[in-house]
C-alpha cells in the first residue's frame, strides 16, 4: 500500500528479519519431517473445526509442492461434535490419500486449551491453522510464535484497537522469529484480481475517482440469533453464534464485509482516514443479536476520493454481491458476484457495457482458496520473507471503523479506531464453560445492541 495513515509509519511494509539467516533458516526446516523414501512433511493442527476451519484444512492437504506434502495430525475445538464433524469430512476428502490426515483420537483435542495440547504436537516449522472466532486470535497467535509455528490464521484478525495492536507487536515477534504468516483474505492471491491491480497501478484507467462495493443477501451463518434456549450455557452459546456478537466477530459486517473492503483499498493502494455511516434493525421480530440489519458507508481516502459500501442482510431484497472502481480514463469490475472467481475486466468507460471491454482476465481461473495455500507453502520451503498479518489487521481495522461509525453515527477517523477505548472481549484467558461472557442478556434475553446519536462514544449500552 503507497499510501496509508500515520500509524503506518510504525509498521513494516516488507518484513526485516532478525537474527543470523542460517539460525533462521535452520528453524523454518525444523518442523520438515519425512520418512526414507518418502517426501518431506509439514505437519498441520487445525484450531477451529466448523466449517471455515474445515475448509481452510481441506485447502492446506490439496497443496502442490515438489518437496513437501502436508499432514494434518492434530485438531481443537471447544465443542465435541463440531470437531468430530470436521475430522469426519476431512478423512472423506482425503480418502484417496489417507496418510495425508493421521489424527488419532488422543490427538483431538476438546476445551479452552486445547490449542496448547494441538499445537504441542508440533515441531517449530510447521503450521498451525486459526480458524477459531476472532477474539481468541492473541492468544493462540503468541503460543504459535513461542512454540516456532508457522501459521495461517482466517479473517477477520481483530474486533478492536486493543487486540490490533496486540496482533502488530505479535506480528513484529513473528518477523523475528522468520515465522511464516498467512491471512486468509484470498482474494489477494486471485492471479486475474493481481494483474487487475497491475494494470490500474499502471494507469490503464487513469486515477481511481470513486469506488463502491456491494454485498446484499438474506441471512446466512448465525448472523442473527433468537433468545437462547434455557438448558445452554451463555458463553458456548456466543461462541456457537459468533456472527451475532461483536466480541466475537466484529459482527456480521467484518465477518462478511472485509474482503470487499480489503480488494478495494487494495486497488487503490491505500487505506481509508475516516468514514460515516448509516445503518438499522429493521424486521427484528424475535432476534436479540447485536448486529444492524442494513450498513451503508462512505469511506474517505486521503486524496478525497470515495469508497462507497452497502451491506444488507435481508431476505426478499434485490441481491448485489460486487466490487466495482471507477478511473479517469475507464472503470474495472474487481468482483463480479462473490469472491470467487473474479471475472475481472477493464472497461473503456463507465457504463461497463459488453462491448467496451478493453481486457479481461482468461477463465476459468485458479481457486483463490488453494492459491493462499499454494503460495504460503511455498515461502516456507523457499524460506522467503512472508507475512501477511500487519495488512490482515489493516482490513480488521478499516472494517472496524465502518462498523463503529455505523453504530454510533458519528464520523470516526482511522486513528480513533486504533484507540478506541472499548475493548470487547478484555478477558478471553480465563474463559471457562460455565463462565460469564463478554455481553450478558437482560431479564428478557436481551443482548446490548448499538444505538446511533444516543450511545456515541461505544458500539452500545450495557444492558441493565
């Protein structure tokens, strides 16, 4: 990115590595196992196994790499069946090659530390997978980095200023160590959307004037979420739920959204320095979530120009799900109905009509999902510099700030954001089962929802 706020300045655009190269170069292949006649192994835990996890899992076994294949061999999660689920589907994946998952059942793992025990299986060198709600991030992030993993951690990375700056320190550490890291905003690695971003650096379309994105659908995940039932326990509850809750997720607007957010400043080579925002709960009925129903924001970059984004979560509705950016000299589809494929083009105006396309990325493409895979892989065995969590928590950020000008309907710069003095899951060490969560219902089963004008200086009102 050429052009960022000033808390940029405090981070790292290429990683500096610390330290001899041949000590770090002897902790990369550490974790690099194989048996005589065998190709060398990288092996795997999966923290996290719903569907994200699951998939992200599935993805990392279909790597192709002439020197190493990957193994899963250890998994956690905080619900049984949810990870008893996953290991199912994943042994059905990997049938035709079943040495590719050798996970016992001493090494499922079920509880709030089962991270520990999953990733203590592992040697330094190999990889972790973060596919767990966002707040529990830091922590498995920082035993990752002291145990000398690699790790590929899903999106969003943070939920608030506290925890993105908890993940930059982390990030740094990581660096240190010359501990590979992956994001999985995979859009980034779609070649057509790559050459895209060439092509428009390269002014094909003149400067980028206005931009705007869409994602608009009925409900899907556990975005909206009713009373819960009496014989469930408050925290396990929200961690089954997270869509619904901001400590977990950051809502459904960053859990949804940011990949959207994230292709388009990643075509404008910059981030956002504020936004103001419009949003609402409209068609209730018995939901008690967190989350606003319609979002629609403006963000502004530091050249004035605008990034329009309009989200809604309804069913009935006309459906959108696309990315689109306008330049002086031409516009450029970035996504056409979801993240994958592209279908990228470059028009020679703005009415994006057929017969002005100027270029258009070959189909079929490559699948961004196994590309992410492809390439992290990759830099691990090649030992090159890779890190892509300072940019992750970037999109968490600028996502956040969407989010909160949304909720509290004031206009809120890229700065505020970082220091914004509502942390949302502030104990997240000490869970336990049966404990309290960061949010707790009222007497009516109620969660704290935001409230716009009323409630300016927090997402919302805790609930008497």
């Amino acid at each position: 990115m050429t052009k960022q706020p000033s808390q940029q300045s405090d981070r790292r655009e290429f990683i500096k590595i610390a330290g001899a190269a041949s000590a770090l170069s002897t902790l990369t292949l550490s974790g690099v196992h194989a048996a005589e006649g065998e190709k060398n192994k990288i092996q795997v835990a999966l923290i996290g196994c719903g569907g994200r996890g699951t998939g992200a899992a599935a993805d990392a076994l279909s790597v192709k790499n002439e020197n190493v294949d990957l193994q899963l061999v250890a998994m956690a999660d905080v619900f049984e069946e949810r990870l008893a689920s996953s290991y199912e589907e994943i042994t059905k994946f990997a049938e035709s090659s079943p040495n590719m998952v050798q996970v016992p059942e001493d090494q499922r793992f079920v509880g709030f530390d089962a991270y520990r025990k999953a990733m203590d299986l592992l040697s330094p060198g190999d990889i972790a997978i973060f596919a767990t709600p966002l707040a529990f991030r830091p922590i498995h992030f920082q035993y990752a980095i002291d145990r000398g993993l690699h790790v590929f951690m899903e999106k969003p990375l943070v939920a608030d200023g506290v925890s993105a700056k908890q993940m930059y320190e982390l990030a740094a550490q990581a660096d240190a160590k010359n501990l590979k890291c992956g994001v999985g905003l995979m859009v980034r690695h779609c070649r057509g959307r790559q050459e895209l971003h060439q092509r428009i650096a390269d002014g094909e379309i003149g400067d980028l004037v206005a931009m705007r994105a869409y994602r608009m659908h009925g409900p899907v995940g556990s975005c909206f979420s009713t009373r819960k039932p009496a014989d469930r326990k408050e925290l396990m509850w929200q961690i089954e739920r997270f869509h619904s809750f901001l400590w977990a997720s950051g809502g459904l607007f960053n859990d949804f959204y940011i990949h959207q957010i994230d292709e388009i400043c990643w075509m404008k080579n910059a981030w956002p320095i504020k936004a103001q925002a419009l949003g609402g709960r409209n068609y209730r009925e018995n939901y008690v979530d967190q989350n606003f129903d319609v979002y629609s924001v403006e963000y502004t970059f530091d050249d004035g120009t605008k990034f329009f984004f309009d989200g809604r979560t309804m069913t009935g509705c006309y459906n959108d799900m696309s990315s689109v950016v306008h330049g002086s000299k031409g516009s450029a589809i970035v996504s056409t109905a979801g993240h994958t494929p592209g279908k990228v083009r470059i028009f020679g105006g703005q009415r994006q009509n057929r017969r002005d396309v100027v270029w258009a990325y070959p189909q079929p493409e490559q699948n961004p999902y196994q590309l992410e895979w492809q390439d992290l892989v990759d830099a691990i065995v090649e030992d090159r510099p890779y890190n892509e969590v300072p940019r992750g928590v970037e999109a968490s950020v600028v996502s956040n700030m969407g989010r909160i000008a949304a909720h509290t309907g004031q206009e809120i710069t890229f700065q505020q954001t970082m220091d914004w003095p509502q942390e949302l899951a502030p104990n997240i060490a000490d869970f336990t089962p049966d404990g309290p969560a960061p949010v707790m219902p009222d007497s009516a089963g109620r969660y704290p929802f935001p409230m716009p004008g009323i409630v300016r200086d927090a997402e919302y009102k805790v609930l008497s």
